[in-house]
C-alpha cells in the first residue's frame, strides 16, 4: 500500500482527533497549522457542499497541497432545517457551542417534532481532481444536554437506535455511526482504492 500525506483543512482540534483516528496508518494527516496556514479560511458559500470545496480550494490554490475539507450542518426538521449551514454560528455574534444549544432549544421548546439529522460534506482535492462525500446521521434533539464528551451539539443530539447521546459515546462507536465518520469512511475508501 502506497502512502499519502494529505492536507484537512481544519482548525478544529477535536475534528482533527477525530479524523486521524478514523484514517489508517499509511494515510498522513496534516493539519493547517502543520502547513502554516494561519488566515480564517472565508466559509461564505449557502450550502455545506459549497464551503467544503472554498475551503479545499483556498488550502490547494495558495499552499499546493493535497487537501481535503469538510463542513457540517444540523437540519432540524420543526424548524425548517435550520440552523444547517449556519449551525457554527447559529447563535449569531456570541456563536459557542453554548450559546448555540441554547439557541436551538429555546427555539424547539414548544415543538414536539424533535427529529432532526446532521449532514457532512467533504470536499477531496487530489491530484488536480476534485471529489465530494456525503456522510448523513439522522437522530433527534433531547430536551436537556447529555454527556461531556465530543463537541458542538453532540450534548443534545441523539443518534437514530441508540439510548445516549453523541457526547456520551466513546469516539469509537460515534465514527462508526456519526455523519463525518460516515463521510470519511467513503474518503478513505476512496483513497485506498487509488494507493492500492
């Protein structure tokens, strides 16, 4: 198996964690500060497809790597599928992780439709061809927070067939069965079906 050192353009700590500990050995991860890029990459696209690909570009176009994106969203059905595309910052100015949940469960207080579903787009620039993945984790949003593990609104979201939340799964079991496990899944396979 050949190897492949490939750029994921993220500044998020626990994403990065997350990922590498989804891809095998002979697949290198670096992040964006290993290339010194140090600039808020510009996430201005209305879709979650649209920003995973400004992000692949702007790391392949200015740096010259290898370089795969990804941007999240959860799409609740009550409201529309909000926040989606805005669920990093659906809390407006004061967007933590917080302030979003908070957001989001003052705005389901009077809904009894709690299904919802997070989508993952990824974005793979490889060798001048580009490549987008879907990876989906249809669930629903609890009343209160549960568990302390992972990040984001993992505390209230409730995957489909299990009794916990994404915050109280170990990262194993959650990148088996969460939305960007399930997108990296096909990226890997993807990429070992190339490096065969």
């Amino acid at each position: 198996m050949n190897k492949l050192e490939i750029v994921f353009a993220t500044n998020n700590a626990n994403k990065l964690k997350e990922v590498q500990a989804m891809v095998p050995k002979h697949i290198k991860i670096l992040s964006l500060k290993d290339i010194n890029c140090l600039e808020d990459i510009p996430e201005t696209a209305d879709t979650l497809e649209g920003n995973a690909i400004l992000k692949a570009n702007h790391v392949t176009k200015n740096y010259g790597y290898n370089c795969f994106a990804d941007d999240t969203g959860l799409e609740v059905t009550a409201l529309n599928n909000a926040p989606g595309v805005y669920s990093a910052r659906y809390a407006g100015i004061e967007n933590n992780a917080e302030n979003n949940m908070q957001k989001l469960l003052d705005n389901l207080s009077n809904k009894t439709d709690r299904s919802a579903q997070f989508r993952t787009a990824v974005c793979l620039n490889l060798n001048g061809n580009q490549t987008v993945f879907e990876g989906i984790c249809k669930g629903e949003i609890l009343t209160k927070k549960q568990g302390i593990a992972g990040f984001g609104y993992d505390p209230i979201f409730m995957p489909a067939d299990y009794p916990i939340s994404f915050a109280e799964m170990d990262m194993q079991t959650k990148g088996k069965i969460s939305h960007r496990g399930l997108a990296i899944q096909k990226l890997v396979s993807y990429l070992n079906t190339l490096l065969a």
